[in-house]
C-alpha cells in the first residue's frame, strides 16, 4: 500500500468502526420517577470480508426522565479495542449524550445522540450527530422486537455520510432486568459496508406510584 493511502485508511477503519449501528433499546422513554441505565458488549466486522479487521466496543450508560414521561435524556460513555491480523492496534473512547421523543407512546420514538469519539494511536477526534428512529413491536408481555433507522451528521468535514439499519429483541419485563440482542449495519455508499452485532444489558428501577393500582413487573 502506499504511504500516500495510509491517513485514508486509518480515517476510513476508526470512523467506521466507532460508529454504532445498534441502539439497544426500545421506543419507550424513561417515565418520571423512573431510572435506566444500560451495559452493552458489541463487534464490528467487515461485511464484504475484505479486510481482516475487527472492532469490540463496551458501551455503558443511563438515561433520565424529562417533560413529564414523553422525552428522556441520557449521558454514558464507551471504551473501544481495535484489531487487526491478529494484533489489538488501537484503543480509544468515546463520550456521548442526547435525547429521545416519543412519537407514537411505547411505539415510535426520535433520538438525536451527539459523541465525541478519540481513538487510535494519532489520537483521531470526531465529533457527530446520528439520528435515528426507533420502532418497538410487541409480541408478548416478555419479548419485544425494535428496529432502528440511523443517520450520521459529522461536525467535520468528511465525504463519508453512511446511514445504518439495526433489528433486536427486548427480553423482560418493564421495571426490570431486560437483555437486548441486536444486528445492524452501516452502509457505506462507496461500498466496505461494517456488520456490527452485540447483546446489551438493562436494569430498571420500578416506576413506584402511591395509588394501589400499580403492580410491579408491568410488561414492558
């Protein structure tokens, strides 16, 4: 490869890798008097198997009520490993936050998450919006299947512009522990499109009310 190709091929394999294709969670916001948090565990992968590279990332967060249980705010972080033949060749993290608004209650929702990602050993910075939408389907009161649409804004100047496409399941009950199995993947217009898949982890403090009505373990 030439010399001339390395400062791409390094853009091109952290800015890829970083992003995250797979929210792990559900339409639903966090109700008032509530709070969430959530451990995520994931790889990224060539698609195409071009490359023999890998990405692992640990995503760990939490997730705040706000405007009266139709919009959360949530803060968390993720701590990133990359590799390649074999040899780990780059460790970074990533810093985040954002907001989700409920559309369509416990349905449809909009989220507008911001990072801040470094990584690497020339110490590469990205700031970026992405955008998604989140569609939760129940199937019963223990499983739920959530799909996702994604859109990356970059603060800099990048003529990369992928977009993303997740399915997963929510296994559990609301108000307490959830696991979340997911698939997605970052499509590249240029083609070298990433597969990124994982299993994430969501304990929930219950929603306790004072009227007698309430039962804990409500389906989620």
């Amino acid at each position: 490869m030439k010399k001339s190709c390395l400062p791409f091929m390094f853009l091109f394999l952290f800015l890829s890798g970083c992003l995250t294709s797979t929210p792990f969670q559900s339409a639903r916001v966090v109700e008032p008097g509530q709070q969430s948090g959530s451990v995520t565990l994931q790889k990224s992968v060539d698609a195409n198997e071009n490359q023999d590279y890998s990405w692992y990332m640990m995503e760990f967060g939490g997730r705040f009520p706000v405007a009266n249980g139709r919009m959360d705010f949530s803060v968390g972080g993720a701590i990133m490993a990359f590799q390649r033949d074999g040899d780990l060749s780059g460790i970074g993290g990533m810093f985040g936050l954002g907001t989700k608004v409920e559309l369509l209650q416990d349905l449809l929702a909009i989220e507008v998450p911001a990072r801040f990602m470094f990584a690497g050993e020339n110490t590469l910075e990205t700031t970026h919006l992405y955008p998604r939408a989140i569609l939760s389907l129940p199937v019963s009161g223990l499983v739920e299947i959530n799909l996702s649409h994604t859109r990356y804004v970059f603060f800099e100047e990048t003529q990369r512009l992928p977009y993303a496409f997740s399915a997963g399941l929510a296994i559990g009950r609301r108000g307490g522990n959830i696991i979340r199995p997911e698939i997605g993947i970052l499509v590249f217009p240029e083609g070298n499109d990433i597969l990124q898949f994982g299993i994430g982890y969501t304990p929930e403090a219950p929603n306790y009310k004072p009227d007698k009505d309430f039962e804990e373990g409500t389906p989620y």
